[in-house]
C-alpha cells in the first residue's frame, strides 16, 4: 500500500493529508476523477482532482489489496 501511495502522490499533486485520509467513495475511477469534500480540505471547498491514465491503474491495484482487507 505504501509502495501504491508513493507512486500515486506526484501523480495526483495533492497534499499528504488528502491522499492519507482518501476513501473509495470519493473516488470515480469510471470518468476518473477524484472528489474531495469541503470537510477535508484546507480551505473548506470542495475539490475536484482529474486522473490521469497513471493514476487510475495505481488506484485499480490499490482497491485490489485494500478493499479485500475491508471485508
């Protein structure tokens, strides 16, 4: 997961905090995109982050190894 989240970091330029904190629901790897609500971010606005290709993958094989643990 670790390995995952350091590759994922540069790709997605979002504070470690938001990306530590990341929860499946916020995340539509479909149209890729990511959501962020206000609650979690800094400045109290949501925020919406685009996916790229990169990231999408790295997300699919994360979502292999945490979603089978959440069971």
């Amino acid at each position: 997961m670790t390995r995952c989240a350091l590759k994922l970091a540069p790709l997605v330029i979002m504070r470690h905090v938001e990306l530590r904190q990341a929860e499946w629901t916020e995340f539509r790897l479909v149209d890729g995109k990511w959501r962020i609500p206000t609650k979690k971010m800094k400045m109290r606005r949501p925020y919406r982050a685009p996916l790229v290709s990169q990231a999408l993958a790295i997300l699919r094989e994360l979502q292999k190894i945490t979603v089978g643990k959440a069971r």
